[in-house]
C-alpha cells in the first residue's frame, strides 16, 4: 500500500487536549474550586420543541408499516431543500433546490468538498487565526497554504491579497475565532477578487444568524455575483442546536464552473457516490428548525447567548481591553491584558480566577496574545465569570 504521507503533516490536536488536561490538572488539586467553562464552542441551550416534536414525529412514523421509509435521496429530501430555499429568499436570496444538499452538518461537507479540488495542485488561501479544519484538510490533500494575517490592524477583516495568489479560499463570516464579520462590501471585494483570479471561495456560515448589524450579509449570495465563484455552507447547530443532531446543508449554484465543468454536477458526483443520505428525523428537524416557528425558538436562543455577549462585551470595555466579535457572533476575542501570552493568560484565568477559555495562539501564530470566550454557557454563570474578572484583573 501507498498511504497519504501527507498526515504526518497534521498537528495533534494541541490546543483542545492542551486545554483539557491543564483543565484536569487543575479539578484535580482543587476539586472545591467553581470552575466556569467559557471555551467551549458548543451550545448549552436545549433543541426546541418545534424541532424536537418534528424529528419524535418522523420517528414515529418509521414504526409503523405504512409510512416506514428505507433509503433516502442522498443529496437530501426536497421538503428539507426547499426549506433551505425558503429560509434563504427571506434575505433575497433566490436558490434552486437543485443547488442544495442535505448533509451531516457541514464539518464533513467542508471537508468532503476538496475531493472536487486536484491534489496538491492548488493554493489555498485561509486566515491566521483560523477555524482548524480547513488548515489540517487543506494539509491531508497536499495543498499549498497561504496564510492571511488577521490582526488588529485589520479588524480581523483582511482584504485580498493585490495579486492571484490563491485557486480555493476559505472564508468564514462571522468569523470563529475572531468574532469579525464582513460588511457587503468588504465581502464583495472578496468576490470580485476570486471571479478574477478564477478561484472559489468556500464560505464557511455557521454562524450567521448571530448577525444583527444590517449592514452584514447573511449569505455570500447576497452578492449576486457570488454565484460564479462560491460554495455555502450553512450549519444548524449553533442557529438550532444542531451539535448532536448533525444536520447542515450546502449550496453550490449551478454558475459555479471550472474550464466549463459545473461544480454542481461534481458535487452531485461526489455525494451520490460517496454518501448515502442525511437522516430522515434529522431532515424534518432541519425543515421545522427554519420555518418561521422554528427561526424564532431558534432566535430566543441565541437573545439568551447575546445577554453573555453584552456582560463579557461590559466587562473588557470597563477594562479598556481591545477586543472583536459578541455582536454578531457568540465569541469574544481579545487582547490579553498587561501583554500576557496567550497561555499565560489562560493559565491566570484558570488558575487564579477558576475560569476556563481559549487561548488565542491555538488558532494560529497570529492569534498569540489574544484569548477567545464563548457566550455558550448559562447568564449566571457568565456575570459570575465577569464579576470575578472586574473584581481581581
Ligand atoms: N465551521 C465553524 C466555523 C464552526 O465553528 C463549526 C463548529 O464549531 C463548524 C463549521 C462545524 O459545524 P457542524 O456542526 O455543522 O459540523
């Protein structure tokens, strides 16, 4: 056998087991201590019942003979596609179904998405801090990665490079870890750019419905230009709840071609004979979580990690501390105070203020001296966080 040598390229998953043991070493000698975790990126917040009845629903008709159902399509049902369409023309935006698929939220779709890409022979351009997938699956396919500073000059936006430097970008928007978002016109820059270069962006939306500012798109096919040089991905588990349901979609518009091949077609390709089908229950939860019932439980939710937003947002303005993201997005980044390093901060917060966060360097060089925190825990335990970060830092 031939094996992908290029594994060997992968960095452990460093920070996340890093986080984790220094965290147990630390219950472990002081297991009285109130530990308040403000790192994790995963929701706190129960599914809705719209949701959760919809998916008991589809279960239940599974157990009887008469609606039992075997196999499904694999690039999705259309009750589920046509949800997505829905969903997405109240931002003006207008999809064929045709053009989405249902899949098992968009971790494997972002990753399965590079087998329409030639190995190792495309530059991919991502950001520095970056959401790690990209990086470690651009890697496995031995990809040349071109790093994009993000940093406080910058706001955490960067704009494209003056040059075709890149064949494949990856964008996310609201960013995690950084919390920044595009405005229109910063993302159309983007836009214009890879229709020049011939490149494809592949827009990473996860967590778009934390967007409240009107002058931030909720999709990359706002700009109508998008449709010849972008892929979506849109994920439900931070907008509904979604980590365990494991359900997403993404978009590839039919304009999308290379040398006049669609990648639509290719992705159609590669789904109906790689995957089988995204589940059932789980593509009725998909269809309730965004009808206009569902967008509102979803939207209740997210209020309740925006009130985490406001008091973590309170604190680091009272303590003049640089930061970005909270209101569009459920992070926080920050600079870390007095110049500490990134784990020398978190290293403080746990050890002498019992809270636990992100160290920003885990997410890239240029993410050293700064610090992540996540709105995903309950209020009480956020202001008490907060309160401990006023009173001592
Ligand atoms: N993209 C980003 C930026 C994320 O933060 C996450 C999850 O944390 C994902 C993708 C994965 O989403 P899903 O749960 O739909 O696989």
């Amino acid at each position: 056998m031939k094996i992908n040598k290029n594994y060997s390229l992968l960095e452990e998953n460093y920070l996340f087991t890093e986080i984790a043991r220094r965290t147990k070493e630390f219950i472990d000698k002081n297991p009285d201590k109130p530990l308040i975790k403000l790192g994790i990126g995963d929701v706190t917040l129960p599914l809705s019942s719209t949701v959760a009845d919809a998916m008991i629903g589809a279960f239940e008709e599974l157990k009887h003979k008469e609606t039992f159902r075997g196999y499904g399509p694999e690039l999705g049902y259309d009750f589920a596609k046509k949800a997505v369409a829905e969903y997405y023309k109240g931002y003006g935006v207008a999809l064929n179904t045709d053009e989405i698929t249902i899949g098992d939220g968009i971790g494997s779709d972002i990753a399965n998405i590079t087998d329409l890409f030639e190995k190792g022979a495309n530059r991919v351009l991502v950001q520095d801090p970056v959401y790690p997938l990209y990086k470690a699956t651009s890697l496995m396919d031995g990809q040349e990665i071109i790093y994009l500073p993000c940093t406080e000059e910058n706001n955490f936006v960067p704009s494209p490079p003056p040059d075709c430097e890149a064949d494949m970008i990856y964008l996310c928007s609201p960013n995690n870890p950084t919390g920044a978002t595009f405005t229109y016109d910063q993302l159309k820059e983007w836009v214009d750019y890879a229709n020049r270069c011939n490149a494809v962006i592949l827009y990473d939306n996860a967590y778009e419905r934390f967007i409240e500012e009107a002058d931030k798109p909720h999709s990359i096919f706002c700009i109508p230009e998008a449709r010849t040089c972008a892929i979506e991905f849109g994920s439900l588990s931070k907008t509904a709840g979604f980590t365990c349901v494991r359900c997403g979609f993404t978009i590839v518009p039919h304009d999308l071609k290379s040398d006049g091949i669609s990648l639509n077609r290719m992705w159609q390709q590669r789904q109906t004979t790689k995957y089988n089908g995204a589940p059932y229950p789980q593509q009725r939860g998909v269809a309730a979580a965004l009808s206009p019932k569902g967008i509102a439980d979803a939207d209740k939710n997210i209020a309740e990690y925006k009130r985490n937003s406001t008091l973590i947002i309170n604190t680091l303005k009272d303590k003049n501390i640089f930061y970005s993201g909270g209101t569009n997005s459920p992070y926080i980044w920050f600079k870390c105070p007095n110049g500490m390093g990134s784990w020398e901060f978190f290293d403080f917060l746990l050890n002498e203020l019992y809270i636990v966060g992100t160290p920003g360097v885990g997410f890239g060089k240029y993410g050293e001296n700064f610090f992540r925190l996540s709105t995903f825990n309950t209020y009480e335990a956020t202001r008490e966080a907060m309160k401990r970060i006023s009173e001592k830092l």
